[in-house]
C-alpha cells in the first residue's frame, strides 16, 4: 500500500525524495520504495523520518 | 591423473587459510564501520542477491557434473567450475543493480564503472596473451569474463535509463 502521508509530509516541507535521503542517511530509491508501500522501513528509519519532518509516528505511519 | 605436488598443495593451504582469515576478519569486524555505506534497504537487498548468486553457482555447477558424467559431455569441469562462479557473481550484481542496491555512498556508480573498465582491462592484456603467446590455457574463461561484463554494462545503462525516467515521472507527479 502506498505511503501518500509521507509523500504529503515531505511535500509540505518542500523537500525533494534526494533531500529527505540525504537527511536520513538512506538512498533516494529508499524513500521513493517506502513512499510506494514497496518497502517497510526499520523504526528507527521511521523515527529519524518523523524528526526531520516534524510529525509523529502515528501521522505518517498509523493507518485508520 | 596428474601428480599433485608439493607446491601445488602449499599454495592450496594458503589460499584456504587466506580464505579462513578473510572471513574470521569480516566476522570480527566493526559492524557499524562496516557498512560499506548501505542503507538498511540496501543490505536487505544484499542479502537476497547473495543467496541467489549462492543458488546460482550451486546449479551451473549441478548442470556441468551431470553433463560431463552422465551425458558424457566434454565439459572440462575445473572450467565450469570457474565459470559458475562467474555466473554466481552476476548473478548478485544484476540482483543488486536492479533493486538500487549496487551503488552506495561509499561504493558510487563512478566507482564502479572504473573497476569494470580495468576489468575490461585486464581481460584484453589477457586475450592479447592467449593470441601472441598462449598465456592463457583457456579462453572459455576470459569469454565467459567478456559475457559477464557485457551483461553487466548493458543492464547499468538500461537501469539507468529507466531511473531517469521515473525520477521525471516522479517529478511530474508532484
């Protein structure tokens, strides 16, 4: 399933799939597999994820 | 059957005990230094590839046995031996390659293009030999090596193309 949160989070913080990458340590592909629902991220990806763009776990990862 | 001599035997030991300090070495080893700057992804990947390389070698290898024992084949299977090792590492590398696992931080793209150009190389110096002074017993290896890096250069420029492509779908899309 895809992650369209992460795609809307990192979009409001204007930042492109290579900048996230890069402020996560992680390959652009990484992030482009992870927003397509191709890849399930560590937790600890997921939280350097929600730090950099400043929302929580449940915002980008809980599903309702 | 050939006599197997002496230095044919030490440098079978040393080889094994290289071998055994390499991987005593990487077992050892600061993990966390140690990640040839692959993401958590990318080591997944990895791993796949490796088992399908391992998987790879383990059948050509099956394949050139039962072809030279039972089919009577002339199949030189020292050969073939080498050859499924060939086979096994393209097999990682094509895996790698087309689940963006390949090029890294550390280990670029550029990196790897000058390997495989030295590569290209020492292939040539080696046909070159073969041709003028038959270093080479076999060439079936240095072919086999010529497939391998054709193979390997074809699908990078074609990953490649389809990256640029879905980056600028991507693009568009936001």
């Amino acid at each position: 399933m895809k992650n369209l949160k992460l795609k809307a989070a990192r979009a409001l913080k204007d930042m492109s799939q290579e900048d996230l990458a890069k402020a996560v340590d992680v390959s652009r592909q990484t992030i482009n597999a992870i927003e397509k629902g191709d890849y399930n991220p560590s937790i600890n990806l997921c939280i350097a994820l929600c730090k950099v763009l400043g929302v929580t776990l449940n915002d980008l990862f809980w599903e309702e | 059957m050939k006599d197997i001599s002496l230095l044919n035997v030490i440098v079978f030991s040393l080889s094994v005990l290289l071998c055994l300090f390499c991987i005593i070495g990487a077992l050892f080893w600061d993990k966390k230094t140690d990640d040839g700057g692959s993401d958590e992804r990318q080591k997944m990947m990895n791993g796949r590839s490796g088992n399908y390389s391992f998987y790879t070698m383990v059948f050509v290898n099956a394949v050139s046995y039962l072809a030279a024992t039972r089919l009577n084949l002339p199949v030189d299977l020292n050969v073939m031996f080498l050859v499924s090792i060939f086979l096994g590492a393209l097999s990682y590398t094509l895996y790698a390659i087309w689940k963006d696992a390949m090029f890294t931080k550390i280990w670029t793209k550029k990196k790897w293009i000058i390997i495989l150009i030295l590569w290209i190389l020492l292939i040539a110096y080696a046909a070159l030999g073969y041709i003028k002074n038959k270093i080479v017993d076999n060439l079936i290896l240095s072919l086999t090596a010529c497939v391998v890096l054709i193979v390997v250069m074809i699908n990078l420029a074609a990953k490649t193309l389809v990256d640029r492509k879905q980056l600028k779908i991507d693009e568009q899309e936001e």
